[in-house]
C-alpha cells in the first residue's frame, strides 16, 4: 500500500489500469519517498516492442480516468525487471532506485 498525503493507494489497481496503455508490455508500481506527502506512486514500465511512449503519455493517459492522486508522480523505463529466482519482480530494488532517481522527491 502507498499512502500519500493520508490516501491509500494500491500499486495493483495502478498496475492493472497501466498495463491497458497501449505500447505497455509490463509495469510495476512502488512508492516513492515524498517529503511533502510521505509517499508518492512512482511506475516503473517496460515498453512493448516498438512503442516510443514517454513519460507525459502516462500522465496524459491517466488523466481523467483514474483518480487524480492515483497517477504516477514518477514515471521510468527499463528493459527488464530485477526478478527472484522465482520470476517475481523484486520491488524492494525498484523502491531504492526511485529514491536514487529522485532523492529531492
């Protein structure tokens, strides 16, 4: 669960919504530390082949169709995630590249 500013946020809903998007092959949602709001929800998306989406067309996509403190503050591309040996998305790395990728947040 993320809490920013007092709202629950679940990364699953928010996954779920991103992973419609067309040119999104995979996404994961984590929260990242906000000195303002405690927590903000930061996306970490894997682009389907051939998809040039940038960070605004998250933005531009979410608008109006979720909840407006639901939509990623932050929003980064990879090529793969870091995965256990089970396949699972390790989202504890993930939380600790969000706040090496915005530590002013």
């Amino acid at each position: 669960m993320i809490i920013r500013g007092g709202e629950n946020i679940s990364p699953k809903e928010v996954e779920d919504f991103l992973g419609t998007m067309p040119g999104v092959k995979d996404v994961a949602v984590v929260g990242c530390p906000s000195k303002k709001y405690g927590e903000q929800p930061a996306a970490f998306v894997i682009r389907a082949d051939g998809s040039t989406i940038a960070e605004k067309d998250v933005a531009d996509y979410c608008k109006d169709r979720i909840s407006w403190f639901k939509i990623p503050k932050y929003v980064h591309f990879l090529d793969e995630f870091p995965m256990t040996a089970s396949q699972k998305i390790q989202k504890y790395k993930l939380r600790e590249m969000a706040h090496e990728l915005w530590p002013d947040a």
